[in-house]
C-alpha cells in the first residue's frame, strides 16, 4: 500500500549515522541532499543518475535499520557529536531531546503563554488566550521538537517518527527522540517557533513570555489611527503591521514562492516554508490563522485565533479597518 508524505516532503532513502545501512523516511529533498553529501558522496540525492552501484552479490548486506532493530537494554554510549559537527549540533541534539520530554508532558488544558508553540498530544500547538490550540499532522507525521542544522537552536514542526529519530541521532545525541529516562535540560535554546527548516527566523515570532491580554480585556479604540492612552512607542505601528501582512497572507496560496523558515498565514492555515514550498498545518476548528500585533515589544506574531479576537488585539492599538486594514 503506498502512504504518501505529507505536503512538502517525500520520500527518500537516507543514509545511517550510527551504523551502517541506509533508512527510508519521508523528509524534504533539500534536506537528504545535505545528508547525503555530509558521508561524502557526491551527485546528489541519486548519485547524478549514474548507475555505478555495487553487485548486490557481492555487496554486504546492510544492518537492520532502527525499526528492525530487536530492543536494547544496554546502556546508551555517551553523546559525541559528528567528526564534521559544528559547535552547537550536539547541544541542538539534546535541547530538541529536552523540549519533546517536556512535551510529552502537556494537554490541551496544560497552562501556557500567549505565543508559546509546543506539541501537544501529537500536534502543533499555539498558546491562544492562555490555552493551547491544537493543529493535528497530517497523517503519518506527529509534532516533534528538531534540531536545526546550520545555527544554533531547534524547530518544532511536523515530521514522521523515523525522521524525527534520525535528526537527533545524527547530532550525537542518544537516547532517541525524548533522550531516554534522564533528558538533559534545555539551555536556552534560540527556537524558531515552528519552523520546519534552518532558514533565518523570523522577525514577526512573538516570544513565548510575551504576555498578551485576551480579546475581553481589550478596549476598542476612536476611529482615528490613534494609540491609546497607555500605548508604548511601537503599539500602533505593531497593529499597522499586522494588517499589512494580512493582506499579503490574502494573496498567498500553497503553490506561492517562499523562503525557508518563513511563517505565514496560507488559505487560513499556519503555514511554514520547507524547501521552497509552504507546508500549511490547518488550525483547530473555530480558529484562522492571523498576523497579530505584539503587546510589551515592537513585531507582530503568526498565530491561530478567532476573527473576533484578531480583530480586537488590531483595534486595541488604534489601528482602524479591521483585520486588514
């Protein structure tokens, strides 16, 4: 039976880090590429269409790959990243470990700050209002915690079982997706509120302490552009800001051009850039996605929320025309 990758990805044969064999995953093209040339071998994802295979007469036979591997109850070996790691690609490994432990922890009904992002009973979440609000994966991909490649930090996104293991594996760490019994703690890691890739982050994400106030507590402003009285520097440009990106979101479709790493709102979806292509994770029913505007700093954030609610946090900085200006 033939189970298709979900939106963005595809399928590949991967090399192993930690032994020899190759695995099968679903994951981006740009992303095997990277795995494949990291062992050596050039030509890309197929070699560059040369046949210049090994008898498979004559070949080993490959080990058995993680999902055919019998359990083990031996110690884990101690963490070493790769001979061509980077400073932070074992510390990635571990804070993506400590995250998904942490993860593995919260429910819907889990306490939370507006613009936090987790994974919340295997998928994304999006703290709206001081409660999650849950987009499920597609099939077969759950929510996970990854490392990032190329910088510092870990993203949360969408990804299959096989790969989220493989990712965290490759950076030296052990003890699989959650690093065992005894996670090693999160240190500050730069993360790239859910962003599926390494790509540069964000400048709308809102961070995760950022307490924004919910719809109830906010009063609307007089029809002209002005901020309200307690109003920060920022406030009204934030609400400009956010109805600006608004109406580019308007514009945008699945097929439309994009960066790595950038988020946007997609056909009402939270959408984020893997590979060139926006993969969008529908929000939880009665949400659409919005541009909002951050509260206590300058920016914006990109969030699931209700129209009513998105439109008062807009209103609440003087900004007029509704959610769109």
């Amino acid at each position: 039976m033939n189970s298709g990758c979900s939106a963005g990805l595809e399928c590949f044969a991967l090399p192993l880090v930690n032994s020899e064999g190759t695995s099968i995953a679903c994951t981006t093209q740009q992303d095997a590429e990277a795995r494949i040339a990291a062992t050596g071998a050039s030509g890309g994802v197929n070699g560059g269409g040369n046949n210049n295979v090994q008898n498979p007469e004559s070949a080993p036979a490959p080990a058995p790959t993680s999902a055919d591997a019998p359990p083990q109850s031996a110690p884990q070996p101690p963490a070493t990243p790769p001979a061509d790691a980077k400073p932070f690609t074992l510390q990635n490994g571990q804070d993506a470990q400590a995250l998904n432990a942490k993860f593995a922890t919260l429910n819907a009904n889990s306490p939370c700050q507006d613009g936090e992002q987790a994974c919340v009973d295997g998928g994304f979440a999006q703290c709206v209002g001081g409660e999650f609000l849950v987009s499920g994966c597609s099939a077969p991909t759950e929510c996970f915690a990854l490392p990032l490649v190329n910088k510092a930090g870990t993203s949360i996104a969408c990804s299959t079982e096989a790969e989220a293991e493989a990712r965290i594996a490759a950076t030296g760490a052990t003890g699989g997706i959650d690093g065992g019994a005894n996670p090693p703690p999160v240190a500050a890691p730069a993360n790239d509120n859910g962003s599926a890739n390494d790509g540069s982050d964000s400048s709308s994400n809102e961070p995760a302490n950022d307490q924004t106030p919910p719809a109830n507590d906010q009063t609307p402003p007089a029809n002209a552009q002005t901020p309200p009285v307690d109003a920060k520097p920022f406030t009204l440009q934030n609400g400009q800001d956010a109805q600006a990106l608004n109406a580019k979101f308007a514009t945008l479709n699945a097929n439309s051009p994009c960066q790595d790493g950038e988020e946007a709102c997609v056909d009402g979806g939270f959408a984020q850039c893997v590979g060139g292509n926006f993969v969008v994770s529908p929000c939880a029913p009665g949400t659409t996605c919005f541009a909002l505007p951050l509260v206590n700093k300058a920016g914006t954030s990109v969030a699931c929320s209700t129209d009513a609610d998105a439109a008062a946090r807009i209103a609440a900085t003087g900004a007029t025309g509704g959610i769109q200006g």
